[in-house]
C-alpha cells in the first residue's frame, strides 16, 4: 500500500495492479480518481507516466516526465524517462533524447541505464565507438556484464554493436 492519505492510497495500488496487469486504460480510470495534491506525488507521476508510454502518447509522457524531475530531481527515473520520451515524442528525436540524458550522467554515476541508454542513442546516431564506450561504462556501473550483454544482444538500438558484444 502506498503512503499516500485515504482513498487515495487505495487508488494508487489500484491504478498499479492495472497496470501490472497491462491493463492501461483501467489504471488511468484509478488515478484519475486521485485528488490534485496525490496527483504530484513522484510515484504517481512514475506509474502515469507508463499509462503514457504503454499507450504510445510519447508528447503526455514527456510532460510527465519533465514533472518527475521537476518534483523529484534526485530521482533518476525522471531523466531517464524524459530522455526516452524525448526520442519519441513529435518535435523530439535522438539528438534531444541524447543531450537530455548526457546532462543526467553525472549527476546518476551509479546508474548504468543512463550509460547504456547513451550507447543506444549513439548508435543510433551512427556513432558506434562512442556507443562502444558508454556500453562498457554501464557494465561497469551494472556490476553484471552478463545481464548487459544478454540485453544488449537483444537490443535493436544495438544492432552496429552486435558483433562486437558477442565477443564479450
């Protein structure tokens, strides 16, 4: 159960179980039931944000997004995921999802999807040694190369890379 006051608290694990469930539309009924104060909490804009990004509604996402950090500007999830829907969003592209994400490196140094992030933007971008190194940065951080690797091999933004990882 979440830490937010009654009924919203009920809402909130509702709005969760939906989306747990995959069931987008249903958890966006839930946390549109929470009143304006619970609706700026950070867990709550991290679950509508994923209502958002389920739902392919990459413009909604970044707003929310941009709110997390906003909010709650020592979570990394926020810059991650306004990265991701910078990508994604109109008017965005990888070049913004990039400088978004690059300004967040330092102040996350322990969090390797940041760095791995930055290796799919980069070679994404055509840039595939500097993808090279920020995909080893985030084994460093990850402390589990394997886990990388496996997800890296499966990863699309990767696929310049792909050669290169199976030699890991």
């Amino acid at each position: 159960m979440s830490a937010l006051p009654y009924p919203d608290n009920f809402y909130f694990d509702a709005a969760e179980g939906w989306l747990q469930l995959g069931n987008a539309a249903e958890a966006e009924a839930e946390l549109n039931r929470l009143r304006p104060a619970s609706r700026l909490e950070p867990d709550v804009l991290e679950i509508e944000w994923s209502i958002h990004a389920i739902s392919n509604r990459w413009d909604k996402a970044l707003v929310v997004a941009r709110k997390v950090v906003e909010v709650a500007p020592e979570r990394a999830f926020g810059w991650i995921h306004q990265a991701y829907s910078l990508r994604r969003a109109p008017g965005g592209g990888l070049e913004q999802a990039w400088e978004a994400l690059f300004a967040a490196q330092e102040k996350f140094p322990k969090e390797w999807l940041i760095p791995y992030n930055l290796a799919c933007y980069a070679a994404q971008m055509g840039r595939p040694d500097e993808a090279w190194e920020w995909l080893h940065r985030a084994m460093e951080g990850a402390g589990d190369v394997d886990k990388i690797k496996r997800m890296a091999l499966r990863d699309d933004d990767l696929e310049a890379l792909r050669a290169r990882i199976a030699t890991l």
